[in-house]
C-alpha cells in the first residue's frame, strides 16, 4: 500500500481514526471528562498494520488537535503516556492520572 495515513477526529464515535486509503488502521478513544478536559483511556492499532507507525502518526496528529481546541487531556491509555513522555506538542495541557505505573511500563511497540 502506498496510500499516505490520514487522521480523522469521528466525535459520533468519540475517537480518532487512522486510515490508510480506504481501510481503517485503527483508533485512539476520547472521552469527556468536564468543561475542557478529555480522557484518553485507549489506543488500538489493527494489527494488519502493526510495524508501520500508525500508532506514533495516530497520536501525533490526535494530541496536536487537542491541543489546538484548547482542551487538556488526561492520558490514561499507556502508549499515549509513552508517547507524551517521549514527545513534546506544543500547547498541550497534560493531567497526569494519579496512577501513572502502568504508564511507565508501556511497550511503545504495542498500542494498548
């Protein structure tokens, strides 16, 4: 395949899709959680498409509108906390959830 990656913001579903050309790649979940913050609680990448990025490129262009609309976010799914940890975006608030272990722990390889 040679179709460049798009990410999508689906609020109906309440998540960021990836799709390569017409097949979905896979997602990252949001979830309000008040006037201006929103939960992170889960990424999955289809695992057809494991190896190729899609979750950094999920996540990059995910946070980067996030920060864009003004909201902070609270990174409960490990590979964001992973990502976030490992790259700045700019304008982004960042909440940290209280129990953060698991997010230390996350294998970047493996959306959770």
């Amino acid at each position: 395949m040679t179709d460049a990656p798009t990410v999508t913001r689906n609020d109906e579903a309440r998540r960021y899709e990836i799709h390569v050309g017409d097949e979905l790649g896979g997602f990252l979940e949001f979830r309000p959680a008040g006037e201006g913050r929103v939960v992170l609680p889960h990424t999955e990448i289809d695992p057809s498409f494991k190896g190729r990025g899609l979750g950094s490129t999920l996540a990059s262009d995910a946070l980067a509108d996030l920060a864009r609309r003004g909201d902070s976010i609270i990174p409960s799914c490990p590979f964001v906390a992973h990502y976030l940890r490992e790259h700045d975006v700019p304008g982004l608030v960042i909440e940290w959830p209280q129990d953060s272990d698991a997010a230390d722990s996350a294998d970047p390889s493996e959306p959770a």
